[in-house]
C-alpha cells in the first residue's frame, strides 16, 4: 500500500497524529533589521515583505531564550521558515549560543528552510538549506 493510501487509511480508523506540527504565518513588514522572537520562530513560517532599500538583518533569539519556548534537551530539533518576498536580500544573523551552518543570505523570491538542532545546553545549530 503507497505512503498517502496508508496515511488516509489511519485517518478514517481515527489515528491521531501526536505533535502533528501545524504551521502558523508570521508576517514581518518592517523596512528595517529586525529580530525575530522565540515565539515567533515556533509557529513555523514567516513571510518577511517590505526591505525596499539595500538588505537587511533579521536576528535570531539567543540559544537560552529559544530553548526556553522549545525544550533544552539535547538532540530536540524544529525547523522554520521564511519566506522573503521582499525586494531584496535578507541575512539571518546569530545571536548568543548559536551557530550558523549553510547560506545566512536569503536571496528576494525565494525561501529558506532553517532547522535548530540542540548540541548542548545553551547551545543550538542553526542548519540554513535555501530552496531553489
């Protein structure tokens, strides 16, 4: 049986999907650098318009502020998006605790798929895949 007849299989026997992730849109609008919260990042997807004039920065929370909303323990991963459907490049920077791996510039009309990945208490890898 295909991955998609089995899935829709366990849906009509009533299986529920445990930590399911349900993917909430952040819209960022700020002509400016800008930083993200801990929050924010959890919901998943953001869609940052509006950098008119030269690239711009969008921070992350430190390790300690993100593994606080998430879980300090070591190997817990979540992945995040964003969108940059601005006129120009946006760079994701690091904040304390976190370290970079992969392109930090995301390129106007396109998107990037950032993956945390605890290695330690108040230390996190931020894993950067930029779509094609």
């Amino acid at each position: 049986m295909g991955f998609d007849k089995e899935i829709w299989r366990m849906v009509r026997k009533g299986v529920v999907f445990k930590d399911m992730a349900v993917l909430t849109k952040v819209t960022e609008a700020t002509d400016g650098h800008t930083s993200i919260t801990a929050a924010n990042l959890l919901k998943g997807y953001m869609s940052r318009t509006n950098c008119t004039v030269g690239g711009k920065t969008l921070t992350f929370p430190t390790a300690t502020l993100i593994q606080a909303a998430f879980s300090a323990k070591t190997g817990a991963w979540f992945t995040w998006m964003i969108s940059n459907t601005s006129t120009q490049t946006i760079t994701l920077t690091t904040a304390a605790g976190l370290t970079l791996k992969g392109t930090a510039a995301v390129p106007n009309a396109k998107t990037a798929f950032v993956t945390f990945i605890n290695t330690a208490v108040g230390a996190i890898d931020v894993v950067i895949f930029l779509a094609a």
